[in-house]
C-alpha cells in the first residue's frame, strides 16, 4: 500500500529552546516516521521549499500551498510543551487539503530531554501506523466500467438444396493395341563397372609406365661422371620393383578391357557375370602377382 511521502515540519517548543534541541525532536518524529515503513521528504528540502513558497505561514491554505510544491500526501506538524520536568507532546497530520487527518498526543512526566525525545520517537511510530490503518480504510475510487455491447445474434446458416448426385458413366473399354516387338537391347552398363574399369586402366597405365621406367634404370650408375666405377660407385637397384610394377599395370590393363567389354559390349540373354580377381604377394626377391578372369 502506497500512501505517498509525508513531510516533517519544524516543531513548536514551548518555551523557545536552542535550534540543536529542536533538530533532536524533529529527528525523533522523522525517525519514527521510518520505522512504521513510511516515505518521508528530508528536512533541508521541506525548510528550503517552505521558505520559499509560504514562509511562516501555519494556515490550511498555506498547508495545502506547501504540500503540492513539496509533492507530499501528508504534513507532519508537531508541538512540544515544557514545564519544568513535564512534557506535553502532540502530533497533526494534514492531507493535502489542510484538513486535521489524524491528531495524537501524549505525555512525558518527570522526564529528562533524552527521555523526552524518546517519547516523542514511539509516539510518531504509533502515529504513523495508525495512519497507514486510516488510510487503507479511505474508500476507493470504482474503475469506470467499460460498456459492454450486446453481442449480435449469429446468422442462421442458409440450407441449399442439394442436387442429386448421378452416378458416373463407366465409359466402355477400349481394345489396347499389341505392343511392339522388342528387339534384344544391349545391356546398360551399370556406374560401378564404368568407374572400375575407368580406374583399372588408369591405374594399369600409370604402374606399366613406371614398371617400365624402373626396368630402365636397373643396373646404371647412380651419376654420369667419368670413370663411373671410381667416382659414382652406386648403381640403381630397380629391377624387382620394375617387374612388379610392369606385371601390376599389365594385369590392371587387362582387367580394364574386360571391365570395359562387359560394360559396353555385353547384350542381353548371357547371365554370366565376370569375375576378375588380382592379388599380388611379396617374395624375397620382389612380389608375386597373379590375375584370374572367369567368363
């Protein structure tokens, strides 16, 4: 529940005291103020705005001037009376349209000046809680109400007649003609054995080329200076590598042609599926290479 910020003006203290008294009773009555939960404006802003908008001024009006400057929803009066160690204490709250909202009073007999003070705290602790149980109990402006418009009645959906439904004609059947007679087409040829034989006879030709260039470099030195035999005593030692390799690329290529002829070449009637199978084996002197075909 928000009630707005309440402003504390300085007390009246019967008889006049020192202005550090004075701000020891107002700080008593903002003090508890705060601790009933309630906003309160500080006090160098209330003095400076009441300086300038109604000065000394204690009427109603005057009230009602300070409490829109100072954008409070209640002012805080207060009036401290002393004769000898009795004091007489009594607080005012006036709502913004100068009217007495709450008064509340009390008294602090053979007291001293803290004690006093003290009083004055619980008294606008007391205070401030009665007003926040005032203020909820202020009746509540009702939220305007919306207008609410009939709703329009809802068409009533318009019945067509419905036509008949005519059973569709079975239109009657037509003779197919014969189809034509198939000559015996050749048998496409599958990617996979495209791409075999495209990469058997690629790779077939790249092993014989170096097969070959292998076989031509066994046995030469390994520099062309003269005497060889005192200066480059080292000879290339590729003649078993050559042999595999030359074997390799000749099988390959062999595999490929077969591949290619099943491919392109093979017509339909004959479900014989080619079986080529090339292995090669290391020996001690180089590799072993065998190749089967089966039609």
């Amino acid at each position: 529940m928000d009630l707005g910020r309440v402003a504390v003006l300085q007390p009246e203290i019967t008889p006049q005291m020192a202005a550090a008294v004075n701000e020891r009773f107002r700080g008593a009555v903002d003090s508890g103020l705060i601790d009933a939960t309630l906003v309160t404006v500080s006090a160098s802003d209330t003095d400076q705005q009441r300086l300038v908008t109604v000065g000394e001024c204690r009427t109603p009006e005057c009230y009602v001037r300070l409490a829109v400057a100072l954008k409070a929803a209640y002012l805080v009066s207060s009036w401290v009376q002393q004769a000898g160690k009795n004091y007489r204490l009594r607080l005012v709250f006036s709502d913004t349209k100068g009217a007495a909202f709450l008064d509340r009073s009390d008294t602090c007999d053979i007291c001293t000046l803290a004690e006093a003070v003290a009083k004055l705290k619980i008294l606008a602790q007391d205070s401030g809680r009665e007003l926040k149980r005032r203020h909820a109990l202020l009746p509540r402006p009702e939220p305007p109400r919306r207008k609410v418009q009939p709703k329009p009645e809802p068409e009533r959906p318009r019945i067509r007649p419905v036509a008949p439904r005519l059973s569709p004609r079975t239109p009657a059947p037509r003779p197919t003609p014969p189809p034509p007679p198939r000559s015996e087409p050749r048998i496409k040829a599958k990617p996979s054995i495209k791409q075999a034989a495209w990469m058997s006879g690629g790779m077939g030709l790249a092993s014989f080329v170096a097969g070959v260039t292998l076989l031509a470099l066994d046995g030469r030195y390994t520099c062309d200076l003269e005497p060889a035999r005192l200066r480059c005593p080292y000879r290339y030692g590729t003649g078993a590598a050559g042999a595999t390799f030359t074997a390799l690329g000749g099988a390959s290529m062999v595999a490929a042609g077969v591949l290619f002829y099943y491919a392109f070449f093979r017509k339909v009637g004959r479900p014989e599926v080619p079986r080529a199978t090339v292995s090669v084996a290391p020996t001690r002197g180089g590799a072993f290479a065998h190749a089967e075909l089966r039609f």
